[in-house]
C-alpha cells in the first residue's frame, strides 16, 4: 500500500511547545502491525490509527494505537486530537461519536462553537482504586524518585485505572514534583511489582481544582509524557477516593509537561446518573 499521510496535532496545549505530539493516520485500512510500530518509532510517541468500525458493531470508527515498543489498549490524548483532526477534515457529521478501541467502547462529544475552536471530549468509565501498603515502598520510590522520603506528601500511594493501571504518588509540593530527576532504569521493574503502567507523581497546591502531575511510562520506549489523559483521569478518581476534591467542582484541571517544557492541561469532567458518578469526560486544547 502506499505510504499513508500521517497528520501531527499537539494535544492538552497550555503555551507555547505545550501539549503531546500525537502522529495520526485517518485512514489505516491495510496497515500491519508492522507499519502502525514504525509510525510511532518513527515520531517517538503515541501514535493512533482510525479504521473502519467492526462489522457487526454500533461504532462509528474504530481505532488502534501504539508507542515504539508495542500496541496500547487506549490513548487518551491520541483520541481527543484523532476526532479533533476527523473534525477538521469535515470527515464527521455527528456532535456525538462511538469509537471502538481495543479496551473497549469510548464516545466522543464535538462542541462545535461556530467559529475555528472546535472542543472534544472522550469518555472513560467510572475508576477503580486501590491504596497500596507495601512495605517500604515509600521509601523505595522516594529512592528511585531521587527525593527524601518526606518530600513525599501524606497521602497514600495508589494505583487507579480507567483504562490502565497508573501507580498516583503524591509529592509535597509543587517544586519537589517539578524538581524530580528519576532513576529511569528503575521504573519499569517496579511498576511489573506493582501491577501498574506507570508512575504518576502528583502534587497538590492551594486550588483544590489544579493538579499538577508528571507521568513516568513503565516501557514505552521514552522515559516521560508531557500529557497524559488516561493518567489523569485515574488520578481524578484518586483524588475522589481521598475526598480531595471540592463536592461543587466542575471539571479538575491537570496540568502537566512544565517540566519538559511542554506545558499541557487536561480537563476531567465527572459524568452523575442521580448521585452516583458513573464515568468521566477528558477534554483539553489540541493544535496542529
């Protein structure tokens, strides 16, 4: 086949050089496994991939996605900039879209506001979290954080998925968390121990509605995102689970990447069938 146009949107932008490089093909029919790798080799990041939905299924698109060293079951920045560049490409007729990715189902809502800003948002299913009391394995990450173990914040540790298990390590503050230089080597054995895809050290400041975040991938083949939906999304059900969160607040607002100089920002929105949270919403600014 011939070699398919591969589009790059920034995703979750908060400034200039802000937000995740995603490479996105809108047309993958007849891609291998193979070419998809190569596409993400080739850019050194996430990299999504529409196809036509399963036959048999109510979707609307379908999509896969893959980091240089192997498939992922969903991306949550790849996704938001994959309809935002489905939108601009006047290839969608519909506000409200069904995507089938290897995780399973996610919808889409398109804002389109009348004028070039065009906002999305991809849903995630309620979180599930767990504190984690492993002995000494505050110490260990602070060891492998290159902190002291009281530049940790007094929170638990927790692992927290919606679509991937993330290992939420709060920092005491916010120029401790922008001020770790982590032992790479050591991140992908310790989240293998832990069950978990990655760590997502965290740090609270005087907006109880602001997080900022740093994420610290098990083994996708870089050692850090400058955005990370699905991260955030976990880390807003760990958050919850904490009764961190104001009960009035709209939407969290994670903000990561500062310290890579990519400044991003990812909005979470609770969705509530009558008093239950029953999901979320992950939204944020993409550029081309």
């Amino acid at each position: 086949m011939a070699h398919p146009a591969i589009h790059l949107v920034h995703v979750f932008c908060a400034g200039p050089n802000g937000g995740n490089p995603a490479p996105i093909v809108l047309d993958a029919r007849g891609m291998s496994d193979d070419a998809m790798r190569d596409v993400a080799r080739e850019h050194r990041h996430e990299s999504g991939f529409v196809l036509p939905p399963p036959d048999g299924s109510d979707a609307d698109l379908a999509m896969r996605f893959w980091v240089p060293n192997h498939e992922m079951e969903m991306c949550g920045h790849v996704t938001v900039g994959a309809v935002w560049l489905l939108e601009r490409h006047g290839r969608l007729s519909k506000d409200r879209l069904r995507i089938h990715t290897p995780s399973g189902m996610v919808e889409a809502l398109i804002n389109r506001a009348g004028d070039a800003e065009v906002a999305v948002e991809i849903s995630q299913p309620v979180g599930h979290v767990e504190t984690l009391a492993c002995p000494d394995l505050r110490s260990e990450i602070a060891s492998l954080l290159d902190i002291e173990p009281a530049a940790l914040g007094d929170g638990p540790i927790q692992n927290a998925r919606t679509s991937r298990v993330k290992t939420l390590v709060p920092i005491s503050s916010i120029g401790a968390l922008d001020a770790l230089r982590p032992d790479f080597s050591r991140v992908a054995t310790l989240c293998e121990r832990l069950g978990s895809t990655g760590l997502y050290p965290y740090a609270v400041g005087a907006d109880p509605g602001i997080v900022d975040a740093r994420q610290f991938p098990k083994a996708s083949g870089y050692p850090e995102d400058a955005a990370t939906g699905i991260a955030a999304a976990a880390l807003a059900f760990g958050l919850r689970e904490q009764d961190l969160l104001p009960p009035t607040l709209a939407a969290l607002r994670v903000r990561q990447g500062r310290a890579m100089g990519h400044p991003s920002e990812i909005s979470i929105r609770f969705e509530h069938t009558h008093s239950d949270v029953t999901g979320c919403w992950i939204g944020g600014v993409v550029r081309a």
